[in-house]
C-alpha cells in the first residue's frame, strides 16, 4: 500500500475544504459547504460506520451510523470521503471495524487518519506536551492528543501506532481503558465519546435541502412537497419549526 500517495491525498482533499496541514479540523462543518454533498445521519446497528453512494451527475451522499460515538463518527466521514474523492466504486459500505477488510477499506482508513491527524500536526502536538519527542506517550498524552484531534480513542491510537509513535504492544494497552472516565478525570468535556443524542440521530444536511429549496423557489414543486420532501429527510424540525426558542442575534 502506497503510504506516500494516502498523505498526499489527504492533503489534496484538506487544502479543498481550505485547511493547512498543521491544525485539528472540524470536518462535520466543512463537509456541510460541499457543494455535491448530502450526509445523513442516520442508525445503522453495529457492524456498519458508514455508506457513501455515488450518482453519475456527481452527486454523492454519505451516511454516518449515529449510534457511533461523535469522535467515531468523524472518523467515518473522513473515510468516506475517500469513497467520494478517490474510489472508482459507486456504492461503499463500511465496517465499523479500523483498518480491516478489502484493500480500498484499509486505504480509506489511513487516508482518514492522515485527514484528521496530518503527521506534522500531530508530531508538533507530541512535542508540545514533551520535552523529549522519543519519550514514552503515557495514557494521559493519548487522551490529551484525541481531544486535540477531536477523534475517538481507537482512532487516535491508530494514527499514533502508523506514524510509530506507540508501539503495538502499547496500543493493545491503552486501548483496553474506559477512556471516558479517564478523560472526564482530566477535566475534558466526554461528549467525543457519546453517540448522538435520540432527538437527533436521523437528520439530513447539504445538497439535498439546498436541492429542495431551488425547486420551491422555482414554483416546480407545491409548498405540500417541499414538506413532504423535508419530512423524507428527516427534517420535521423544518417543517413544525420544533426547535426551542427563537433566533439569537449574539
Ligand atoms: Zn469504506
């Protein structure tokens, strides 16, 4: 597997959404300003993380299993647009299982880990919490760089054992851990590692509702469709306007 050619596209694909290489991103916002893109969040059990599903005209809309926890969950929507960006496939659906399966699975895994912790960003965040780069990362340094990186545990630890900061044995030992007490302990916010909240683990965002909109503008469709349209994707909140309170000019 071409370890180089996976970078290099996770650069590509952080430059188009205006990133550098050096920071954390906040990858469920920028993939909101796709143009093409529709995500969806819905639940899908246990085995599945995510589907991405390409149509001819360049549309594409990928599914993120909600059941997963928020740092999981961006995980599988950085892998997922490795699908969209890179693979000839049109319909994927992927395991829940990291670096596993078929060679385009693996691929976007590490694509995914690149996406989410370029190894620049995450040797400086290393150096930032030790002196000594070769010095051991303690459990602490671990839960520090995935709350930095705004990913899961496993996924942290994935990333740190490919770019050799973590031996194998290592991983094995602090993936055995109930990090969120751990990271609550250190005073982090454990929302990274919840699934979604009931009230919203079926909603729709981009191209879709942005699509349904032109056609209500456009007198093609009735106002009842437009509904009936956002109802589909999950959006009742649209349609009954069921969110709390109104509009805070802050
Ligand atoms: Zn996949």
């Amino acid at each position: 597997m071409d370890l180089t050619d996976l970078m290099t596209k996770a650069e590509i694909i952080r430059k188009k959404m205006g990133e550098d290489c050096n920071s954390p991103i906040d990858i469920l916002s920028l993939v909101q300003n796709m143009d093409n893109l529709t995500l969806v969040y819905y639940p899908m059990g246990s085995n599945i993380s995510g589907i991405c599903i390409k149509n001819k005209d360049g549309n594409c809309t990928i599914a993120i299993n909600s059941l997963m926890t928020l740092g999981r969950q961006r995980f599988s929507l950085a892998h997922e647009l490795y699908h969209y960006y890179f693979d000839e496939n049109m319909v994927n659906i992927c395991s829940k299982k990291i670096g596993t399966g078929e060679e385009n699975e693996r691929k976007a895994d590490i694509f995914a880990s690149y996406l989410l912790m370029p190894r620049t960003a995450l040797y400086e965040k290393i150096v930032s919490l030790k002196n000594d780069i070769s010095s051991k990362l303690t459990l602490e340094d671990v839960i520090r760089i995935e709350q930095y990186f705004k990913v899961s545990h496993q996924t942290a630890l994935y990333q740190l054992l490919n770019c050799r900061f973590i031996t194998k044995r290592e991983f094995e030992l602090y993936m055995n851990i109930k990090v969120r007490r751990e990271a609550e302990l250190l005073g982090f916010n454990s929302d990274l590692y919840k699934p979604t909240s009931e009230d919203k683990q079926y909603c729709t965002y981009g191209k879709y509702l942005n699509l349904a909109k032109q056609m209500l503008d456009k007198e093609l469709i009735s106002n009842g469709k437009y509904e009936e349209l956002l109802l589909d994707a999950f959006r009742s909140d649209l349609v009954y306007g069921l969110e709390e309170g109104g509009d805070v000019i802050d």
